[in-house]
C-alpha cells in the first residue's frame, strides 16, 4: 500500500489553495508527517516548490498520475500540531492561503526553501545555523622563536577558559594571529553553534513583590481563574500607574508554581524594556523573547529554545501569540487596545483572536489590560462574558495628573502664531527650573505637512500616493511618508500656476526648532521615525532621557505608551485635533486612548503630574472626557454611538480591499465581489449583511495602486465564512485578481 501526502503548496493564489497528492518514497517514509515541510514538483514545468503536508495515508492501490515527493524538511522542522491547529484556524478566520498562515507561524529563520545538491532537487534552511569559532589554550606558549605582544596577549587572555572570535577581536586580537597560534599548537579552534543570552546584562535579582491591598483583591480574583478548569478570560482595567505590572509579576510566579508556562504580549517591544527587565531580573535566563527587532538569526534561536522546552516565560510581540511554546496556564496582552496586535498583511488575523484560541486549546488564563480597553473589550467584561477586575488608584495612592485645557484659538488671538502656546512654554520653562522633565506629544513628523499654492490652492502631492507631502527641514527635502517619494531641493513655487508655494501644518521638527528658540538652555530630545531608524535607537534615547541627560522629550505616539520616569512631571499635548476628525469609527477611542496614555506617563512617583493640551475645539466631549480621564464615562458614550450607528461590538466589521493599477477595473472588480456575495446571501436569508459601497478608500491611491472598498457589516459565523469563500473562489475563477487584488480584513475601522 503506497503512503501518500496531501499538501498545500507555497505561493498559491485562493483560488488554486487546494490540496494535492503525492506519493512518498520509501526513503523519505519516516520523515512525513503532517505539518511536515517539503519539497514538490509543481504544475505543468514540475518546478520544485515548498509546501506543507496536510494529511498523509496510503492508498490501496499505486495511482501512476501522483507524482512523488522531492524531498522533506527535518524533524525539527515540523509544525507541531498545535502549531497546525493555529494554521487551520487563521485560513478559516482570515481566508489567508495555507502556505501564508504557515509563515505567519514560524519565524523565518526555520522556514525552508528550493534549492540544488549535485544536480538534485533539495531543502534548503532559510538561515544557515549560525557557528561561531570558539579558541581555547592547549599548550603553554613557547619563548623561540620570541611571541609578539598580541600572541602573549591571546595567550594570557584564553588562561581563564576558552573564548569565542568575536569576544577576541573586540578585544584587538586579530584572526591572523590567532590562527597562527593554532599552528603553533598552542590553541585550538573549534565551530561551535551559537547560543544566545540576549539579556545577560540584566542581573537576575528577584525581588518580592508586595502588592498593595487594590492589586492582592485583583490579584485573588485572577487567581482563581488561573487554578480553575477550563478556559478563562478577564480585563484588568487599571488607571494609568496603578501598577498592573505587579500584578502580572504575581501571577506568571504563580502560573510557573503550578508547572505552567507564561505568554505575554507587549504591543512594541522597543517601547517595553521595562516590562523585559523586570521579568527578567525577577524569573532569569528561562526568558525568551520573539519580535521584529530581533535579527533573523536571534529570533531563530529564541524561538528554538522555547520549541526545546527551554522557556518558561516568553515575552513578545504579535507574531509572539504563535511562539511554540507548550502547556501554556497564562496569556498576557497589555495595553490590549493597540493596534499593533492587528496583521496589517495576509494573514490579517488579531493577536486577540488567536490568544482566544490558543487560551481555549490551552485552558489557560487569557488576560487582557490596558487603562483604555477597546470599547468591545469592555462591553464584553461589563456583561460578564469575561471576568473585570479594576484597579481604580495610583500605587501608592498618588494623585492622577490634573490636566488643563489651551485654546489655540485664543492664543491665535492674542497674536501668538507659534505652535507652542505661551503657557505651554511657562510651564515647561518652571520645570527646567525646578530640574524635572516634561514630555510632549505631536503624532506628525517632519517640518511642515502641507505644501499650498496660495494663488490657485494646488497641494503638492505624492506622485504615487493621493496625500500630501511633508516637508523635512533637516534633510531639505519633502517626502511622502507611505512610499518614500522624495522631492528636492524644496520647491518653493506652484508647478501648476507658478504661485509662490505657503507651507503649513506642524510636525515634531518645527516644534523641536520653536523650543530650541524659546527655551535655548533646554535640552531637548526628539523621538520619532526619523530620528529612531538605527537598531537599539529607541532604548539608547528612553535610558538616556531615564539618566536625566534630557529636559524635554518631545515625540509622537512612541513617547505616549508604557513609559515609567519619576521625574516627569508635565505633558503636554499638541496638534491632536486632527486625529479626533480622523475617518475610521474607532477614532474617538483611539484619541481617548492617546491622550490618556500621555497624561498617565507623568506624576508616576513622589512628584505630582500636570498636563497641557492645546486644541481648537476646548468643549469636545471626547477631550473633556481623556482630560477627566473618566473611561467608564467614555465608555458609556461610546457604546450609545455603536449600537445607533451599528459598529463593533454590535456587528461584525470587515473591509474587502481592492488595489490595482487601473481605476475603472479596481471599481469594477469591487462591483463584481459585491454581487457576488448579494447572489449567496440572497439564498440565505437570515444571514444579516449590509455591504456599503464601492467607494474609493480614504487614501484613494498608494504606491501607484488604485483602491476601493466594500464594508460589510455582517456577523462572522460558520455560514457567513462559508458564503465568502465561495465568493472569493468564484471572484478568482473569473480572473479578476489579475485586474483586481483582494484583501479582506476584520480588524480594520475603515480601510486598510
Ligand atoms: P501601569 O502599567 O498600571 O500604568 P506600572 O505597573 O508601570 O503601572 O506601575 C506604576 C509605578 O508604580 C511603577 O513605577 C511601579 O514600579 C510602581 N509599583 C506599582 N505596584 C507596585 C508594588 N506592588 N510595589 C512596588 N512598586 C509598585
Ligand atoms: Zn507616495
């Protein structure tokens, strides 16, 4: 009986994702499994292509059509069933490819790829395993002939135990005289893997928490859930500093006390170092870590200690939900209202949706938390669908900032045209004064944002994308900031009219200039994406401005989010009108989140907090209620508007995508999904959907790409998938992909 496997290929458009058999050798017979990688020979031209073996059986009879399989990854390579659970969950949720959901869920480094051995079609690792050259003394050095300075040096430095190159080289040893000692028979060198302590500078130093009597009630009640059976879920909603970390610190103890392990998810791990030192230093080298900061070869490498049982504990981003690690009692995700834990390409699937499902196959404890939850979140604790436990004060009992209101029209008025209003500057010059440190939001960077005529008002756009162009100072150039185009030297008339061009707007640099004038003695520093480009930039500048080396951080969200400093002692808030007129149906929520985050980030320690926000609209209630920081007030507001408006969590939420390069077709195509989906949703009538559109998305062109959308609101049951996909299948039959590209995304507010 021939063994067979059924496999999904890589690179598979929708509409040829199926599975396909193949025979296996008996060579390769104990080496396919299912979630196996291999290698197949594919279509008319039998190119070798990776796939990922679905199921496997035998056949009572050999079938001469099956071709064999070419080859097949290692063991190590295998996705582990769980692992295959997750694969089989985002195709169904996201309506993503096998081949995607299966690169969505090992990191790149253990992912395999074609290639050739004399003449022979193979797996290939994507990553060599890294090796590093390890020297270690093995004879006493001779005196003749007389060694040199650095050979002595080599010598007395390898007498404490053997050393690696690289630790050497630092150290002014150079390869050449090292190899020439090996001659000698006074070293030997050995390749070695490479092992990896990202974190050994932080000490392990495990210091009992003692939680307040606000965060041991909260904790008891997470408690419980932790030790119950089955599947659990709870929102810690804590104030910004009531100090939810400690609660974790708490828990993950207990959840390793019961021989569980522990997941935690950090919206940004470079905004985050605290959260890595902390656990750190309290659980020590049974840490692993998975994010994008991480190169190709560190992530691989943490990734295979958790997938040996190594870890204990992994702390990460996103993608970290899909980390391998096994016997899972705890799922953390912090600050859970951000958008970072939402795919923005295929799979577009929410670290929410999977944490959901990998605490399910878990019974594990899935805990959300933030200041600011989603209002669906929240909705979903109030009704006691999960668990709430809130932590309403400060530790320590310190007060929330007090936060006052600037005018800017007034200010206007008054004849002041700067950005920074007068009073802005009074405070920031009173804490220069009394040696603490302010921080400033400004979610815009550049110099200018817009670029006007001011005879016949043509903005000088993005030749491949419909927005405007920034201006950047420091690099006299403009730039757009979705696909890179760059203008310069600074044109300074109309192209159109030949007008003379009048820049506006503001971003970080202009404001960054303007304190430079108004406060010369201040030292400032400015956080954003350009400023932030090199590898490690972010914690260079948050220790720096930690050890007091800078007065004012002046930033954009980056600065707003998880920061812990004792010494700030104001915020203040600029340009943040602009976002509460933003488009999506999550934008008050994501202004009440900004502004609520950013204040929260001063008064943490002895000295009380205040914060400044400048705006036009002083009476706006989604302001007044971030200055108040009343959540459950917003909350309340919020949710009246969803249930009118009918948004999440009311209904289900989901843009299809169209992009191409022709307008008409891009149109077409969206009209052609739409009735598509109309003739299947016209058999089923008590499937409730509402498609709107097609309409041009809010930025109608990107990188040369024309893009429509249809918003369904829908619910996302079993039959309303299964209604999509054929829609989807029947939209590629057609060939519209080719005129069309198609993504649908549930996590979207608006568009994509
Ligand atoms: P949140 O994440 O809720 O905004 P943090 O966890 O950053 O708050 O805590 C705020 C501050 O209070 C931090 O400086 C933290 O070290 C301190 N803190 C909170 N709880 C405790 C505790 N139980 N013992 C000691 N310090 C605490
Ligand atoms: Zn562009």
């Amino acid at each position: 009986m021939p063994d067979i496997a059924k496999v999904a290929v890589n690179d598979a458009t929708i509409h040829f994702d199926k599975l396909y058999s193949y025979t296996v050798s008996p060579e390769l017979a104990g080496s396919v499994w299912p979630g196996s990688l291999v290698l197949v020979p594919f279509g008319r031209s039998n190119k070798p292509r990776m796939a990922v073996v679905i199921e496997t059986g035998t056949q009572p009879e050999a079938d001469p059509r099956l071709k064999p399989l070419l080859a097949a990854a290692p063991e190590e390579a295998r996705l582990t069933p769980d692992l295959m659970e997750l694969v089989r969950f985002l195709k169904d949720r996201t309506f993503c490819t096998w081949y995607e959901a299966v690169k969505a869920v090992i990191p790149y480094g253990a992912q395999y790829c074609p290639g050739t051995e004399n003449g022979h079609p193979v797996v290939k690792n994507r990553l060599a395993r890294p090796v590093e050259t390890v020297y270690t003394l093995v004879a006493p050095l001779p005196e003749k002939p007389r060694p040199g300075a650095k050979q002595r040096q080599a010598a007395q430095l390898l007498q404490d135990g053997p050393r690696t190159r690289s630790e050497l080289e630092e150290l002014g040893i150079s390869r050449a005289t090292l190899e020439g000692l090996c001659k000698k028979g006074v070293l030997r060198s050995e390749e070695r893997y490479k092992s990896l302590d990202l974190f050994a500078a932080i000490p392990f130093d495990p210091q009992p928490v003692q939680l307040s009597a606000e965060q041991q009630s909260a904790y008891d009640t997470l408690e419980r859930q932790l030790v119950a059976d089955g599947p659990q879920a709870a929102l810690l909603f804590g104030v910004t500093g009531s100090g939810k970390t400690a609660v974790f610190l708490k828990l993950i103890e207990k959840t390793l006390l019961l021989g569980r392990r522990a997941l935690v998810l950090v919206p940004e791990i470079s905004l985050t170092p605290q959260m890595i030192r902390r656990l750190k230093a309290m659980f020590g080298s049974r840490l692993a870590v998975q994010h994008s900061a991480l190169n190709n070869t560190e992530r691989l490498l943490q990734w295979r200690m958790i997938q040996q049982g190594n870890a204990d504990i992994v702390v990460g981003t996103r993608s970290a939900i899909f980390a391998p690690l096994q016997n899972i009692g705890l799922i953390i995700l912090d600050e859970e209202q951000e958008h970072t834990y939402q795919s923005e390409s295929a799979p577009r699937y929410s670290a929410h949706e999977v944490a959901k499902k990998r605490a399910g196959m878990e019974n594990a404890l899935l805990l959300f938390a933030s200041a600011t939850p989603r209002t669906e979140t929240y909705q979903a604790a109030q009704s006691g669908r999960i668990q709430l436990v809130t932590l309403t004060q400060r530790y320590g009992g310190r007060p929330l900032p007090r936060v006052d209101f600037v005018d800017m029209r007034a200010e206007l008025a008054s004849g002041n045209s700067r950005e920074i209003s007068a009073r802005l500057v009074r405070e920031l010059a009173a804490n220069l004064h009394n040696g603490e440190q302010s921080i400033l939001l400004l979610n815009r960077r550049g110099y200018r944002t817009v670029g006007m005529c001011g005879i016949c008002g043509h903005v000088l756009k993005c030749p491949n994308c419909s927005v405007p162009l920034v201006y950047h100072k420091a690099q006299q150039m403009l730039l757009c900031h979705h696909c890179g185009h760059r203008v310069s030297p600074v044109p300074t008339v109309c192209p159109e009219c030949g007008g003379k061009l009048v820049y506006s707007g503001f971003g970080t640099q202009k404001v960054e200039e303007e304190l430079r004038e108004l406060l010369p003695q201040a030292r400032v520093l400015r956080m954003d994406q350009d400023s932030t480009g090199q590898k490690h930039a972010h914690e260079t500048m948050l220790a720096q401005f930690a050890r007091g080396e800078y007065d004012i951080l002046l930033g954009t969200q980056m600065v707003a989010k998880g920061l812990d400093f004792e010494k700030v002692t104001l915020v203040g808030v600029l340009g943040i009108d602009s976002l509460l007129f933003g488009q999506g149906f999550r934008s008050y929520e994501n202004v009440f989140s900004l502004v609520t985050q950013v204040v929260g980030r001063c008064g943490r320690a002895e000295l009380p907090g205040r914060a400044l926000i400048q705006t036009a609209v002083v009476e706006h209630p989604v302001l007044k209620l971030a200055a108040a920081q009343d959540y459950p007030a917003f909350f309340a507001q919020e949710i009246a508007f969803r249930r009118f408006s009918l948004y999440p969590p009311f209904c289900s939420f989901c843009v299809a995508g169209f992009t191409g390069p022709s307008e008409p077709d891009v149109y077409a195509a969206a009209l052609r999904f739409s009735r598509l989906l109309a003739e299947r949703f016209a058999k089923h009538p008590d499937q409730p959907l509402r498609v709107l559109g097609p309409t041009p998305m809010n930025i109608a062109m990107l990188g040369g790409k024309y893009r429509y959308k249809l918003t369904l609101k829908c619910r996302n049951d079993a039959t309303f998938r299964a209604l999509v996909r054929s829609a989807l299948e029947a939209y590629a039959e057609e060939k519209l992909p080719a005129k069309a590209g198609i993504a649908l995304d549930f996590n979207s507010d608006g568009d994509l």
